[in-house]
C-alpha cells in the first residue's frame, strides 16, 4: 500500500524505442499490482512515474513488462526500471538491457547477485531455472568444421538471437566502411590498370587512402633488419617468439657454415638466442587463386639479442629437411639482397597466416564466443558472473558469424587473396586447437615457458603483465563478495555446470590440454576469469589493433606467395621478389580488410567501462572504481613512456583497449 515511484530507461540506441503500449506489474512477496501507466518509450530517454498502489504487495521480487502492439510489432530497447516503494524505503533495480518484442510477458527479477543457494525464496529458483531452459532453446551450439570449437548456431546474423546483435549505428558503420573500402580498392585497380608491377616501388600506387602514421614508418624502412626483428616482440603478433634452450633440431648447419655454427652456440651459451618457428604450417595445402596456384612454407628463424636490446635476425631455414631436400637452403644477412629480403618476406607471409588463423581467429574471437555462448547457456541473470561477463561478450557472436560467412567462407576473403585460402586454412585452425593449452592463453604462464619476461625491448609482454594483474585484482575483488570460502564455489552448480560446458563442450574436450573442469578454489575461479577477460579485452586489441599498422604496407606482411620458395640465392632477381609477393589485386584486397577489421569501433566501450549496470551492490561498484583508477594511473605511465621512443607501443594503452571483440 502507498505511493511507488517508476522510472523507466529506455536504451540511447538506434531505434531504441517504442510507439507500442507498454504495460507494467510490480510483483511483491505477497502480490501483485497492475499499474496503468501511459509509457511511450522514446530513445535515450528516462520516464518517471507516481502510482498508487492500494493493495500490500511486500518487498518486491519482479517487475514484469508487456508490450502491445496493433499493427507492427515495434521492438523496445529496455535498460532498467527503478522503483521506490512508500515512505523512505530503499529503490529497487530491476536491470533489463535486452530488446523487448512480441505480446509476452517479461520478468525482471530485482537485481542484487546472489548465488544459486543463496535464495531464500523458491520464486527466485523457479525464475533462474525457467530463464535457462529458455536461454539454453535460443542459443545452441553448431560446429562450423570437425575438429574446431563450437560456435553459435547461427548461418547468417539475421539467425541470432536479437540482444547479441549489433545495434543500429554499430551495423550501419560496419556496412558503410566494408563498402567504403570495396569502392577504394576499386579505385586502385583503375589506377593501376595500365601501370607496371614490376618493382618494388609500384607497391606505391595503392598505397594511399586508409592509413595510420606508423605504416608510413613501416613504409620507409621496412627493409631493415632491426624492423624485421622489433615485430617478433611489438608488432601485431608477439605470440611466436621464444627463447632457444638449445639449438633446433629441424635446424641443418652443413659443411661451411662453421663460423655460423659457431656464432648460434655463443648466443645460446649468452642466453640472447631466439627464435621463431612456423613448423605449424608444413604440409597445409595450398590455396589457388583465379586458377594460378599459391605456395606456403614452413620457416623457422634464429635471432639474437644484442647489447643495445635489439632483436636482430642471423638466419632463416624457408622449409623443414626433407627426404627430397635433407639440406635447406639457409639464408643469412650477407647474402645478397634481394636473396635475403625474399627471404624475410617469406617470414613474413607465414607470421601473417599464423596470426591470423591462430593468435586471432582462434585464440581470441573462437574462445571468446565459447565463453559467450556457455555464459547464455549455464549462468541467468542474477549470477554474479553473468553480470561480470555481459560486457565482455558484447557483440561477440555477432562479429564472428559475419567472420564465417565473410572471411573463412567458401569462397570468402582467405579464398581471394591468403595462400592458406581453399581449406589450408581449416587444417591450419585444426591444428592451432590441437596445440591450444590453458597455459597458452594465461600471459604469465606463456611468457614464462617462452622465456620471455623481464626481457629488454619487450614491451607487449611488460604491458601485457601488468594488464594481467589488474584484471586479476577486479575479478579476485568481485569474486571474493560473492564467494567467501571455497566450499561455496565447489558447491555451486550453475558455475560448475558453465565450466563443464566451456571445457568439454564448446572448446570439445580441451581437459587434455590443461582446461579445467570444476573449480575446487576461489583462486582457480579467479585465474579462469582473468584468462577469460583477458583474452576478450586486452590479447584482442594486442593481436587486433596492429593490422593497420604492420599489414598496410604489403610487402611487410604479404598476405600470399605466389612462386615458390627460393632453394638458390645467386639467381634471385627482382622479378622473383615481384613474381613471389601479392598481386594488385591481393594487395588491395589486404589493405582493405585489414584496415577494415583493424580500426579502431566508433562506438567502441574501453576496459573498465560498462554502458550497462548490472550489479547494484555498492561494494561491487567500489571494486570497479578501483580497477577503473589503476587503469588510469597505468595510461598516463604508458603515455610518458611512448614519448621518449621513436616506436610507440600503443596497442595496450587502456583508453585503447575494447571492452569485449566487436570487431
């Protein structure tokens, strides 16, 4: 009994609102009361109402919404609605964030987290178990190919559930620029229809439009040795390199090369001896492009560390020995030119297929979207997990059916223009998986086994660490209100349950590789979560952001080779490197996707950020202010830092890094 006071907040995007009537009930412990509210839900917008109430109803538990409609069924985006009760009682939050369709009614249970064994009142059980049936009937799991992770059963985003898509402006940007790029490498191909494409130079003619002013440094000095090796640890995939324990056995020195011999086993005795292995690409199938067939190789580079903390190459194997060539061709800074230049783009092109399929398709969009889909399957609304996670699954989904069906695709972007194109590029992603460890996609673990950490000049691994333990910090911080001893994180099903479902279902049995399937500690659950925020946020804009950078010059990361690879040096001219390296039409089509799928979103939200609210609890909101403030102090660091070098490593700067993989 008495006066309620009602805002309703409707959502600031696109087509947002609504000219349906809404019709809204409060839902206490001892009834319910139907509230004749005049609401016309309009974007962005907050209404604030007065009722009163005549009956009782108790402390409320739900609000529950209907929207009506006559002729067009006119979708409503809902954030919250907050509700005062009489007198000087406290408001209620009842979180919605979701699209608001068809003549159903919706509940929205109020939203203060709490575990499963937490409620007092089996309404609450009886709505989480409802709203999973539910959730687990609209998003299932499909298999794209054998042998990857699962993904949404989605073949088209008109499949997709309707609150993961993209909103209105998000969808139009993604359009318009992806028609926008088609219309410049058009522009290109005009441009260069009569022109020749004989040396290096030429590459010039399409390098203009979308660019960045770090690949016009690339540009101008790409051809360096010291560039070639800063990319091993800074550039757009730092994940490759390693440290060398001893000499690679693949590795064949014959007769002659004794000094070369003698060199590598000095490093490895000074412990400044790296190297960089592509062995996953030995064997992939080719991809045949306009009927002219594409080649791979499998390289393997050693490079050493010099006193001034640069990483610079000594050799390159293109291929693995072999019963037909049990001697590769070895090349080295002092053969000539043109020889050792083909040979580092040869580097290159396996770094750019390795990247892409591996660190980014798999490592980071693939994971993520298991994580996504097990988190709508496993956890409802009132989880406190499900509130930590919903802004870093934003969009997902999404981006990765349009990856499916655009890129990957038969007949996609790997098919026109990457030598792994034409199912290369499944076998490659089998294997990726087949490698993928827990430990991989946790930074400490995998900077540690690489040999990595306290190194000089490496600069992803130094930001990526510190990233790591504040991320680590929020999630202990958050994880810690909720579960006070481990017992209560063994003894909750609906987080066991979402466990199980990443590791044996979404990423298909991946327990043998180190993924867990329980939680038996608060620290377990914590490092899980990390790794999964981790990987959503910061590993993404690492592995993303460089595309524009390091890819718009083709020559640096040639996206296709299309001659062999070279078994003699004297004969290597300019022909070959232009015969070998991407035509006009590859390379136009590099620098549009990549820039496309680089760039930073428009609408993008950074770490730390939440456009939604989900936890109402203050205590929660104290720990995000924390892990928001160190995320600041961390961005001011890294900016004086950038200032003093001629290569700024801004890939992780926090202000740079987007909340969850929309792109």
């Amino acid at each position: 009994m008495g006066r309620y006071r009602i805002r309703v907040a409707t959502g600031a995007w696109l087509f947002s609102g609504t000219h349906n009537r809404v019709q809204l009930w409060l839902v206490g412990a001892r009834g319910a009361a139907e509230l004749e509210l005049q609401l016309r839900a309009a974007r962005g917008e907050e209404e604030e109402f007065e009722h009163d109430v005549s009956e009782d109803v108790g402390p409320l538990q739900f609000v529950q919404l209907r929207k009506h409609h006559s002729l067009v069924d006119d979708a409503w985006f809902c954030d919250r609605i907050v509700v005062q009760g009489p007198e000087a009682s406290a408001e209620a939050t009842f979180p919605c964030y979701q699209w608001v369709q068809g003549e159903g009614i919706l509940s929205l249970p109020e939203g203060t987290a709490c575990l499963a064994g937490n409620n007092a009142l089996d309404v609450f059980q009886r709505h989480r178990e409802k709203e999973l049936e539910d959730r687990q009937q609209t998003y299932r799991w499909a298999s794209w190919r054998d042998r990857l992770p699962l993904t949404i059963a989605a073949s088209t985003t008109d499949d997709l559930p309707l609150n993961v898509r993209f909103h209105e402006k998000k969808r139009l940007d993604f359009e318009w620029t992806l028609k926008a790029g088609a219309l410049e490498t058009i522009l290109k191909r005009v441009y260069t229809l009569l022109s020749s494409w004989d040396h290096l130079e030429d590459f010039n003619q399409i390098f203009w439009g979308q660019k960045s002013v770090l690949a016009e440094k690339v540009h101008q000095c790409w051809q360096d040795d010291e560039i070639f090796g800063y990319q091993f640890l800074n550039g757009v995939n730092p994940m490759v390199l390693r440290r060398s324990a001893s000499l690679p056995s693949r590795l064949v020195l014959p007769s002659g090369t004794e000094a070369l011999r003698a060199q590598l086993e000095q490093e490895l005795q000074n412990n400044s001896l790296f190297e960089a292995d592509y062995i996953l690409l030995d064997g992939i199938p080719p991809n045949v492009i306009r009927g002219q067939k594409q080649y791979l190789a499998a390289p393997l580079v050693l490079l050493k560390m010099d006193p001034r903390g640069k990483l610079l190459p000594l050799v390159i194997q293109l291929q693995p020995p072999n019963s037909s060539s049990p001697t590769p061709t070895l090349f080295q800074p002092s053969d000539p030119p043109l020889a050792w230049l083909l040979a580092k783009c040869w580097v290159r092109n396996a770094d750019f297929q390795v990247h892409e399929l591996q660190y980014h398709l798999l490592n980071t969009h693939l994971v993520a979207e298991v994580i996504a889909v097990a988190t709508m399957r496993c956890l409802p609304g009132l989880h406190p997990l499900f509130k930590l996670l919903m802004p870093h699954i934003r969009y997902t989904m999404e981006i990765n059916t349009r990856a499916r069906a655009q890129l990957i695709s038969d007949g996609g972007v790997f098919d026109k223009a990457m030598n792994t194109g034409g199912g290369g590029h499944v076998v490659l992603l089998q294997r990726a998986l087949a490698q993928l460890t827990y430990c991989s996609l946790c930074v400490p673990d995998d900077l540690a086994e690489r040999g990595l950490l306290g190194l000089r000049g490496a600069v992803y691994a130094h930001d990526a660490l510190q990233l790591w333990g504040m991320i680590a910090r929020y999630v202990e911080g958050i994880i810690h209100i909720f579960y006070q001893k481990d017992d209560v994180v063994r003894q909750d099903p609906e987080l066991q349950a979402w466990c199980r479902e990443i590791t044996e279902v979404g990423l298909c049995q991946a327990q043998n590789r180190g993924f867990p399937v329980s939680f038996q500690t608060r620290d377990q659950l914590c490092h899980f979560l990390t790794m999964c925020i981790f990987t959503s946020t910061a590993q993404h804009a690492a592995i993303n952001q460089g595309q524009v950078d390091w890819y718009a010059w083709v020559p640096n990361a040639p996206c296709t080779m299309r001659m062999p690879p070279p078994t003699t040096k004297e004969d290597i001219t300019m022909a070959t490197v232009m015969g070998s390296l991407p035509d006009v039409q590859q390379a136009c089509l590099q620098m549009t996707i990549t820039w496309h799928l680089g760039r930073q979103q428009p609408d993008m939200v950074p770490l730390g950020h939440h456009k939604e609210k989900y936890f109402s609890s203050p205590e929660v909101e104290a720990v995000l202010m924390r892990f928001q403030t160190a995320l600041k102090t961390l961005e001011k660091e890294m900016t004086a830092r950038n200032e003093q070098v001629d290569l700024p490593y801004e890939y992780l700067k926090p202000g740079r890094i987007e909340n969850s993989i929309t792109i």
